[in-house]
C-alpha cells in the first residue's frame, strides 16, 4: 500500500509497518474478512468447545484466547470487532 492510502484509511503511516525497501517499501494491509472469519470460527468452536478440545487456543494458557475473547492489554477482542459491524 501507498502512503496516500495509507491516510485514506484514516491510519497513521507513522505508526504502520512497511516492508524492506528492495520489496519497493510499501505499507503492509490485509483484508480485514478473513481475520473475522477466523473470529467467527474461534467463536463457534467455543461453542462445541468438548468436541475441539484439541484446538491449541483452547490448550494453551487462557491468556491466548482471552486475547480472543476478552480484553488484554487494550486490544480489542474478536467479540468487539463482530458486535461492532
């Protein structure tokens, strides 16, 4: 991404993360469905949460999907995100 768009996402280029200038130093973006597709599947396993019990998010300490599901450190959670749109 440009720094133009960048700005026209209402984000500071300051703050972004580019990539190395011998890959043309771009800003770096994703699209934002595919990160809610992966809360809304984190959600749905929680609830069969017996039946995906292997799933590392729910193996792991609870800090990592309290990061999911919950508020840590100021990010905002998967819930948040869905509820907002």
């Amino acid at each position: 991404m440009s720094q133009t768009d960048v700005e026209g996402l209402d984000k500071d280029p300051s703050i972004s993360v580019r990539y190395p200038e011998e890959f043309d130093g771009g800003y770096m973006g994703y699209v934002e469905s595919i990160h809610l597709l992966h809360c809304l599947d984190l959600l749905r396993q929680m609830t069969w949460k017996d039946h995906y019990s292997d799933n590392p998010y729910f193996t792991d300490p609870p800090l990592m999907l309290r990061a999911h599901v919950g508020k840590y450190k100021q990010r905002t959670s998967c819930c948040t995100i869905l509820k907002d749109i």
